[in-house]
C-alpha cells in the first residue's frame, strides 16, 4: 500500500471531506506507486491509464461557461488528468440534489439565481472535495457579517457603524442610540464624520451612497453597477439625510489616490492584483480600443500579501476575489469580499491558476501523482529551470522512469502536501519577493515583468506670464527691493495683496514726479521728447 493512503483514508486523516467510494478517482491500482509514476500522455509506455479526477463544476451558465473558466478547464484537461462536468441551469434548478452528477471535486460558487442552499445540501450529500466551501458563502451575501468576520480575524477594515433596521418596532425609524447631525452620522458612541461612505447591507445590492459635509459643497455621489461608461453620479441638491429604507454601514471615506484595487487569490499562497480608476473621480469608466476597463497589475506590499492569506483562510474560499483600499496614511483596507473571481485576459494568470489549482486538486486526493514527472502539456506552463526539458522524441520508458525519479527527488512533495486543507495552507513564507505568487506554488513568475512606467509630463497650455524686464536706479524702487529682498538678496518676490499695493503706490508717485518734471522740460527746447521716453520705459 502506498504510504500516502488511499484518498479516503488520507481525506480522514486531514479532516476534510471523504469520497463515497464509487467516485474516489484511481482507487484501484492506486497503491502500485511505481505504475503511477508517469501521466497517462507520457508516450512509449504500456502501462495502467490513470483514472481522470472528476470535476463538477456547478454554477450558472454564464460563470460556468465564462472565457476564463473555458481557459482554466481547457488547461486542466489538455493532460488527461481531470474530467470537467459542467452541471448546467437544468439540473441545478430543476432537478433533486440525489440527481446531480457525482465528482470528486467540487467548483461552486454563488451568482443570480444560483440555488446555494441545494448547493449546500449536495455537498453534504456527496462530500465531495470542495475548492471553495459552498457552506460559508451564505456570509458572502451580508455584508455584516463580512465585516464582523474581517474583524474577528484581525483583518483590517475602515472604521465604521452597522444600522440595522431589521428588527425595528413598528414606527422606529432608527435603532436606539443612532443620531444623525448635520454632518456626521453615530451609533452608540461611535461617530462617523462626513465624507462617509454608506452601503446596504445585502453583498447584492451595489447602490452605494457617499455623503459629502458642506466644506465641500454637500451632496451625495450615487456608485452602482457599470452602465456604459458610467459607474457614478453627483447630485448636489441632495439634502445631505441618509437613507432610511433598509439597514446600512456607514464607514469613513478613505482617500486611495484615485484607484481601486482588485485582488484575486488562488489558493493562500497566490494572488493577483490589479488598479482601477475609481468611480469616486468622475464616474466615467475608462476603457480600451476594444472597449474593455482599462485595469494594470500592481505588485502587492507583505502587508497585503498576508491580508489576501488571511482573506482566504477565514472565508473558506480559496478562489477569491476582495476589494483593497490603499489609503494615504499607508496602511490597506479590506472593504468587500466578493467570493470567486477570476482575472479577465491575463494569459500568465490562466497558466498560473490552472497550475495551481492542478497542485491543490492532487495533494487532497492523489499525492501520489505530484511526485511522477509533470505532463506534458502542463510542462509548458512552468519554466525549464523550474521543471527541466521535455523528454526527446522517442526516448524509452526506462529513460523517462529515471527522469521522473530524478525530478521527484528535486520536488518537495511534502511541501505541497501541506496546501491538502486550510487549515494545512495558514504557514506563509514571509518574503520580500515582489511576485504575486507569493509561495510555493509553481508560476511562471520569472518572467520579465512591468513594475511600472515612470513618466515626467509638463502640460504645454499654459498662458504668456508677459514679463518685463527694464532696469531701475529710482531710489523708490531700490528701497522697496531691498525691504523685500530674500535670504541671497538676489531677487525680490512680491505676492500679497498688502506687497502689490505697496509697488502700485510707489509706481504711482514716481509717474506723478515724472509728470511734474515733463511740464517742467516741456519749456524747454528737447525736453518734452526725453521725459515722455523715460515715462514710457517706467
């Protein structure tokens, strides 16, 4: 018998879910470890196949069937590893939880119309292995308890209220001990000044207000869903009330400088970042030649490397995507939790996420398999210096068994073994590397990559100042310098209104002596032609 156990005996020993025996994948045979050792696509070799690894994915059509689910599957199966059972709206809406396909692993998550709670019920039937836990994402859709939850956890969130109206007697329009002023809104103590941001409280509803005080002009900006190229509106009539309808948190406005940034992790040791324009600035969504929101990766600070792990681990969902606040005091802020999420058009994140997710997978239920040679076709996915060359055309088994021995002796097995639960996956290595794939896990992350584009622009529209430069030797004008000269005594600047009207005077009295002094030589032959020269140049 291998010494890792058949899946069910190893699934029993972690603590996590068991396979019912009619869907553990390569249970007969699974003890031969040498038979195991290469992929079902190694060529030249008679040997057992390998049973593929069902994985169910259940979720509406338009997330289950989405380009990048299609990218990520298509990866997952180019190897003959894994077999993909979309389950489809028919079955999840209309059939019983006893007539849903069976597999070994588990892809579901939560959207419009999804029927968690038969999700729920089906994983408890099946105890399938389940990526993200179908049984936690009932807090995803309260944003109080995302919030508590962050918390509890000692993640860091923006200082705020929660106002439930849930339970209010009839005729209360607020809860007991909540006061509203003129610019600010308190609970219990607790005060948010204006600007401050207010949400509903269901993860469903995106219609977010932001309240401004009266030092800068009052009004509110309305946040919700993208429409077209717009994704915010002001409305500076609004009186400037919150509303009533329903409960809220109320949390203080952090200024980020513009952008938002999206992060995406896969599994506890992998994320993915990336930067937005906030729909704060304008509410004009910026977009490509091809029409798609303009976004850019950003790199993840160890602060917020450990905040995506800790993101990860509390919610149960490996796969998951948070919204991060970079305030301007240099500190991040969870402020949503969304559950699965994908990046849109990232190649490298396709190949990593397929990658990563092919790890998880087989440390939960065939560790075994990780330590034969890696397929072919997710050999290209990784690095040569990480996982060698492919074998050559034509190569014999025997050379490919000690290729595979050798790269399994340079493969730490055991380390991947530790990602099998959550509760296995909280030991992070606290690098300095500044790849989002900031663990173990295999990625393509020695590629050349952009940190970033360093850009010094100076705007060309800019008005003539219509400088004047003259000499003078009036002793006016020399006092005046010398009383306002600076610390070199080079140059004299003069800006306040107080400054101005002293220089307006003393031009003012030197073209009243000048005019004396033109009357005066107008008498006489070339007089008047010489005064009215220095009068001009004054």
């Amino acid at each position: 018998m291998d010494g890792h156990g058949t899946p069910v005996e190893r699934a029993a020993r972690v603590g996590s879910a068991v396979l019912t025996p009619h869907s553990a994948p390569g249970h007969k045979g699974g003890s031969k470890r040498k038979g195991m050792k290469r992929s079902s696509s190694a060529p030249n070799c008679n040997r057992p196949s390998i049973l593929p690894i069902k994985v169910g994915i259940c979720a509406m059509d338009k997330k289950a069937t989405s380009k990048p689910m299609r990218e990520i599957t298509g990866r997952l199966t180019q190897a003959g590893e894994f077999e993909i059972i979309v389950f489809g709206d028919k079955i999840i809406q209309e059939e019983p939880v006893e007539k849903w396909p069976l597999c070994d692993v588990l892809l579901s998550w939560h959207s419009d119309g999804f029927p968690l709670r038969k999700a729920q019920a089906y994983a408890a039937l099946r105890r399938p292995f389940m990526v993200n836990d179908v049984g936690m994402q009932d807090m995803l859709l309260d944003r109080r308890r995302v919030y508590k939850l962050l918390q509890d956890s000692s993640i860091p969130v923006p200082t705020h209220i929660v106002v439930s109206r849930d339970r209010l007697p009839p005729g209360e329009a607020d809860p007991p001990g909540f006061l509203e002023g003129e610019d600010y809104v308190e609970l219990d103590g607790v005060r948010i000044e204006k600007p401050f941001v207010e949400k509903p409280v269901s993860g469903e509803d995106h219609n977010i207000y932001i309240y401004y005080p009266h030092s800068m002009g009052g009004g509110v900006k309305r946040l919700f869903r993208k429409v077209e190229n717009k994704s915010a509106d002001y409305d500076p009539n609004h009186p400037g009330t919150v509303r009533r309808l329903g409960s809220f948190i109320y949390e203080q406005f952090l200024t980020t400088g513009g952008t938002d940034v999206k992060v995406y992790t896969v599994g506890p040791r992998y994320a993915h970042a990336e930067a937005r324009k906030s729909p704060v600035v304008d509410g004009k969504v910026n977009r490509d030649a091809e029409g798609k929101e303009v976004r850019f990766p950003v790199l993840l600070s160890p602060q917020e490397k450990e905040i995506a792990r800790m993101v990860c681990a509390a919610f149960g969902q490996r796969v998951c995507g948070f919204d991060l606040l970079r305030s301007e005091n240099g500190r991040s802020y969870v402020c949503d939790v969304n559950g699965w999420s994908f990046v849109k058009n990232s190649k490298k994140y396709y190949d990593d996420t397929a990658d990563v997710l092919r790890t998880m997978i087989l440390s939960q239920l065939a560790p075994h398999r990780l330590a034969a040679i890696i397929p072919e076709p997710l050999r290209q996915l990784r690095l040569p210096e990480e996982c060698g060359h492919a074998p050559e055309e034509g190569c014999s088994c025997a050379e490919e068994q000690a290729a595979a021995e050798a790269a399994a002796g340079m493969r730490e097995v055991a380390s991947l073994q530790d990602m099998a639960s959550m509760g296995e996956e909280e030991a992070l290595d606290d690098d300095d590397s500044s790849s989002t794939n900031f663990g173990g896990e295999p990625s393509s992350n020695r590629f050349l990559e952009l940190r970033c584009v360093l850009a010094v622009v100076r705007h060309g529209d800019r008005t003539p100042k219509q400088k004047m430069k003259m000499p003078v030797t009036q002793p006016a004008m020399l006092e005046l310098f010398n009383k306002h000269k600076d610390s070199k005594g080079k140059q004299a600047k003069l800006k306040s209104p107080l400054q101005l009207q002293e220089l307006l005077d003393v031009t003012r009295q030197l073209l009243a002596d000048m005019e004396r002094q033109q009357k005066a030589a107008a008498r006489g032959p070339d007089g008047g032609a010489a005064g009215e020269e220095e009068r001009d140049q004054l």
